[in-house]
C-alpha cells in the first residue's frame, strides 16, 4: 500500500466505522508512534492511516512495517476524520486497533476487501 494512494470509498468508510466501534468497545492505540510500537508489538489487527500528514516522513515507515509483520493497512483521507472517528478531540495522523471489540466482523470484512485488492 502507498501512502499516496487513497483506499476505495467503501474500504475508508469501513475503515472509519472500525476505528469508532473498536474505541468504543475495544482498545485502539492513537498516533503513529503508538501504532509503530503495536506493530512491532504484534498486537495489532488493523491499522489505519491519514494521507493528509505533514511531514510524510511521521507515517512512511507504517507501510513497509505493516506488510513484514503481516498487518492489514489502510489509507483514509483525512486526519481530522480518523480523529473524530477515534473520539479524539484532536487529528491523528494514525490508529491501530489492538482489541477489536465489537469490530471483529468489520475487520474481517476489511481484511478479506484488502487481500483482494
């Protein structure tokens, strides 16, 4: 996946729809450092993050690192909305998801959506 290309429509807003569900029933990690550790951890089950960061240099090691450890990565468009979708207050250039919670299935759908693509 290149940080430069958006995912499908469908996939950012499934991607959205994950991040909330599992901030409110599950455990997500905020902010691209978090995320990193998640992923080296391997504990996390998705993550997700905003094309629009500035720096790009903040998020480009996520690709690479997600695709040796095996973790589905995806690319929304925006930081805000990837905060808000988190219940953040503030944007965040990444999240990942470590505990699922209610959005196992949704998850899984991503996954799946992602290998074919």
């Amino acid at each position: 996946m290149n940080l430069n290309e958006e995912s499908p429509k469908e996939v950012v807003n499934k991607a959205y729809e994950a991040v909330e569900q599992a901030s409110k029933t599950g455990k997500v990690k905020k902010g691209s450092n978090e995320a990193t550790k998640a992923i080296e951890r391997g504990i996390a089950k998705l993550v997700v993050v905003a094309k629009d960061v500035d720096p790009k240099e903040i998020i480009m090691h996520l690709p690479p690192l997600c695709e040796e450890k095996g973790v589905p990565l995806v690319v929304v468009p925006s930081k805000e909305e990837l905060g808000a979708s988190a219940g953040l207050t503030i944007k965040t250039a990444a999240i990942a998801i470590i505990q699922e919670g209610d959005a196992k299935n949704i998850i899984k759908d991503l996954t799946n959506k992602l290998k074919k693509a």
